[in-house]
C-alpha cells in the first residue's frame, strides 16, 4: 500500500481513524510513503510537536516498515496528470501538490492508498479501506 500524509497525521495525532489505520497497516507487508509525503508529514508535525515530534515520525515509519520511495520522472508525470484531472481549481477533489505525490505513487505501484478524507475517493485511486 501507499500511505497518504493524511493518514501518517491521523495516526500520530491520535485522530478517530487511528486504529482502523493500524490495523490496515499490520495487515500489509509492502507499505511505502513518497518522500514528497514523508517531507511533508514531517513539516506538519514539527509545526505542532517540535522536533520531536520529527522524531516519533522517524520512529513510525521505521516500526510500521513504511518504505519512502524517491519520485522519479515516471511519477513526477503521473502527479502532473493527477493534478490536471483532479486537482485544486481543475475538479471537486481538489488534489494539492502532496496528494498528487501520493496519487503518482499509488497509480506507479499499482498499490491502493490509504488516505483520510473524501478528496482521493472522487478520484481513480483505489483505496485501502472501503469508502462510502
């Protein structure tokens, strides 16, 4: 699977999606990350936690053996067509440039992603956890 921000940020804040996460998570053994989200994840965090709270993250991925994954050209592409077909100002989804990380990476796997909220779900992603 492919690991949004959103969910590594509902994990480590604690949020109502946590626990339906983790077990996602612990049910999968290929699990990777963008660095673009990885980045991103850590940026948000240290803005709420300092940088200790770069460090749980650190120590989240390492624990949850989520793999971060360099974009490469193939993914740079797919992230450009993921914005010009969902993104912000484009369609109801509203991908930002993170999402369209994610999505890249999912679409370039062949892996579904594991998100928190609606946006991905008005897209062509598949998702790790039933939406409705």
């Amino acid at each position: 699977m492919v690991v949004d921000t959103s969910a590594v940020i509902a994990i480590l804040f604690g949020e109502p999606e946590t626990e339906s996460f983790v077990r996602a998570l612990a049910d999968d053994p290929k699990k990777m990350i963008s660095a673009f989200n990885a980045l991103e994840s850590a940026i948000v965090i240290e803005a709420k936690k300092g940088e200790a709270g770069g460090r749980e993250l650190d120590l989240f991925l390492h624990r949850a053996r989520i793999e971060i994954v360099a974009l490469n050209g193939d993914q740079v592409e797919l992230a450009l067509t993921a914005w010009r077909n969902y993104g912000k100002g484009n369609h109801p989804a509203d991908l930002n440039i993170g999402d369209c990380c994610a999505y890249a990476l999912a679409k370039y796997s062949g892996e579904p992603l594991l998100f928190k909220g609606k946006d991905f779900s008005q897209t062509d992603i598949r998702s790790v956890i039933a939406t409705s």
